[in-house]
C-alpha cells in the first residue's frame, strides 16, 4: 500500500467518523429528553394548579417584593 493510499483511506475514515458522529447526535437528540419524564402525578398537581385562581396579583416590582417578602 503506497504512503497516497494510506492518506486517503485515512481522510476518507476520518470524514466517515465525523458523519456517523453527527448522524448519532440527530438521532438520540429527536429520543433523548434531556430534561427527563415528568412524574404523571406530577403533571395533574401542576394542571390543577394552573386552573384555579391565583393567590397573588403583581402588577409592578414594588408589589412584587411586598407580596414575597
């Protein structure tokens, strides 16, 4: 095997990792939640939540820090 060949195969080898590499960080990127399942217990607390009334109404800054102080 002559020293062009070895380079070639070489370059064509590396371009090839690099593809695969890529090709898998799409492919578990669309499986993979980075965050995780949530808890189904965990969804309805929070659902419910969000339909009943608040308890607090902030309307600027000032009223913000009064209520959470």
């Amino acid at each position: 095997m002559s020293t062009q060949t070895a380079e070639k195969i070489y370059k064509e080898v590396k371009a090839l990792r690099q593809e695969t590499k890529t090709l898998k960080e799409l492919v578990f990127l669309v499986l993979k939640d980075r965050e995780g399942e949530y808890k189904d217990s965990f969804v309805k607390k929070i659902l419910k939540k969000s339909r009943s009334k608040p308890q607090f109404i902030f309307t600027n800054k000032k009223d913000f820090l009064n209520q959470i102080s």
